[in-house]
C-alpha cells in the first residue's frame, strides 16, 4: 500500500464518503441494501454471535459498524487516519494482531492497491482462526466481458483481448509449477481528477485469487463476480457458468484448514 497517498489525500479521503456506486458496472439493485451488505453477510457467515472479525483497508468504517450492529466484535484497519473507534491505523503490510485471533477476515476493494498481493493475503490468512473465513472482494481488471468498464485495464476489445490472453498464460504457468502464485503488476494513473482505482497496482482477478486459496490449502473456495447485493434469481445467473471468473468482480470466500 501507499500509506502516504492515502493519508494526505483530501479527495481520496472524501470519494470514501460518497456514493461508491457511481462509476460502477452493477447497480446495487436491492433496495435499502447498503453496498456492503454482501460483503458484511459474507465476513459473519458461520460465526457465533460475538465472534471477533476484522475488515483490512476498513477505510470510513461503514463494514466495522454494520457487523457492530450485527452482534460481532468488529475490528478495522487502515492505512489512513482511523473514522471510528475500533479502527487501528497500519503500515499496510503487519497486522499487529497474534496468530488465529479473527473467525472472519476481509478485505474489500483493496487488494488491488497492495505493493505485495501474495504477502498481504499471507498476512491475512495468518490471524484466521482455524475453521474461520476469508473474504477478499476486488475488481476483477481481467474481464474479458463486461460494460460499463471505468478503468482503461478493463476497457475496449482490444484490452479484453489482452485480459484473455494473461489468463491463458497465467493457465500455463499454473500447470506447468504447482505452487506457483502470480498476480499481475499494472501501473497506476495519475490525472489531475482521479477516478476510482487510478492507483491501483494489481491487476487482481477471480482466477488468481481462487489459485491463492487452493494453493494455501483454504477449502470450500467460492468464486462470485458479483460484489453487491442483488436479486438472488440475478445473482445465480451471473455465476452460473465459468463466466464468472471473466466478468465483473472478484469475489471470492475461502475457509482456512
């Protein structure tokens, strides 16, 4: 992570206010659904009420207090200047908690900002109790279908082409080294009015989130490309086929042995 952008920037800090639907390819089509209601349903899925959880990149604290308000022990962390109480600031790297010490970790929308993915999922995974849940939701910048997309990575034919052909090529590197990991680097953005994910530095994507998981020895990993709460009937549909991995979001939950 960037802690340095992060903190001292203003407009970042405000567009963490605002509506986080507006560039986006789907709509929240639930009505009085917040936007994280999947994401927050997701981190408290098998826990016992009063269970601890934690949100990394918590950002203004809309995930912690809605678990607060489910029964949970909710904690947060962020690089930025902590909004609420319970929210640590972090170097972006060291989560400052013993091992096995969350039921529930999450990470939403921050993967893709990350210097080093695979270490900062290791990280996670290393304050995961045993039989407890990850949660990572990204964007998935290796669409191959999709509209509406906001980031040039996802954008245009020919980008999709390209998207398909790292996929076919992380495949290869898959099969050919069994413990291998890749996530690919991109470079950030830098315009005078930034829009969502300019920064970010990983092309993150449903297939090397589900290979992280599988290589890690997590179980039960399930891949969705939706992000948001939905109509469930929509919801099925969307990841109904292998599509998913190639569209939308990254959404991906995975239990830890």
């Amino acid at each position: 992570m960037k802690p340095d952008f992060y903190a001292g920037n203003d407009r970042y800090a405000e567009g963490l206010r605002r509506d986080p639907r507006r560039f986006q390819s789907l709509p929240t089509l639930c009505e009085g659904e917040s936007f994280y209601g999947k994401y927050v349903r997701a981190l408290g899925e098998g826990a016992d009420p009063g269970s601890a959880i934690l949100d990394v990149g918590c950002g203004a604290g809309q995930v912690v207090e809605a678990l607060r308000a489910a029964g949970f022990a909710a904690s947060g962390l962020d690089v930025a200047p902590p909004e609420i109480a319970g929210c640590q600031g972090y170097d972006g790297r060291v989560i400052l908690f013993p091992d096995a010490s969350f039921s529930a970790v999450g990470a939403f929308n921050v993967l893709e900002h990350v210097e080093e993915p695979i270490a900062f999922l290791d990280e996670m995974a290393r304050v995961v109790k045993a039989g407890g849940r990850m949660v990572v939701s990204s964007p998935n910048f290796l669409r191959v279908l999709g509209w509406r997309d906001y980031h040039p990575h996802m954008a245009g034919v020919r980008q999709k082409v390209r998207n398909l052909r790292t996929l076919l090529v992380h495949a290869q590197l898959y099969r050919q080294e069994r413990g291998m990991i890749h996530f690919e680097p991109m470079e950030p953005l830098w315009r005078e009015e930034p829009r969502p994910d300019d920064d970010a530095t990983v092309a993150t994507s449903s297939f090397d989130l589900r290979r992280y998981f599988t290589v890690r020895g997590f179980v039960d990993v399930r891949v969705s490309c939706v992000d948001r709460p939905l109509p469930r009937a929509l919801e099925f549909l969307l990841d109904a086929t292998p599509l998913r991995y190639v569209m939308l979001n990254a959404f991906v939950t995975a239990w830890k042995r």
